[in-house]
C-alpha cells in the first residue's frame, strides 16, 4: 500500500473541493440559497439572477477561512 500513502492528501482535497462545487450558497443579494457555480470562479443565483465571482470551487475563499481562525487562535496563545 505504499502508493495509497502519497495519493490520501490529494484525494481528501480532491473531494473536499468537489463537495463545495455542488453545494449552493446563499446569495449576498436576495438572501436565497440559489447560488450555484457557473464556470470557474463565477457564481449566479438562481433566483435573482445575479452573478458573482468567487474562489474557484467555493463562493467564500477557504484559504480566508483558515488563515482568519489560525490567527484567532495565535492571538489566544499569546493572552
Ligand atoms: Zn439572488
């Protein structure tokens, strides 16, 4: 299973990032969960029509996400 050990990491990332894909997102404008993915980085919602551009595979970039809760977390440390 030596193959297995070097391919997990990019599996998990690979279905973590086809899960946001299809997951639907609020929209900023009618508040509706009709926010789909269009094409790459561009969102439209389904319901009003309007349309956005976004991280490539989820509407919030995740990357944000992380950095913004690992900052808040040094800040505890320090306290
Ligand atoms: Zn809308």
């Amino acid at each position: 299973m030596r193959t297995a050990r070097y391919g997990r990491k990019i599996r998990m990332l690979y279905d973590k990032a086809d899960d946001s894909r299809k997951k639907r997102y609020e929209c900023p404008k009618c508040s509706k969960r009709s926010v789909k993915r269009v094409s790459y980085a561009l969102w439209e919602c389904r319901s009003c029509g309007a349309r956005m551009a976004g991280a490539a595979y989820s509407l919030t970039s995740e990357g944000g996400e992380t950095a913004r809760r690992v900052l808040s977390e040094e800040k505890k440390k320090g306290e």
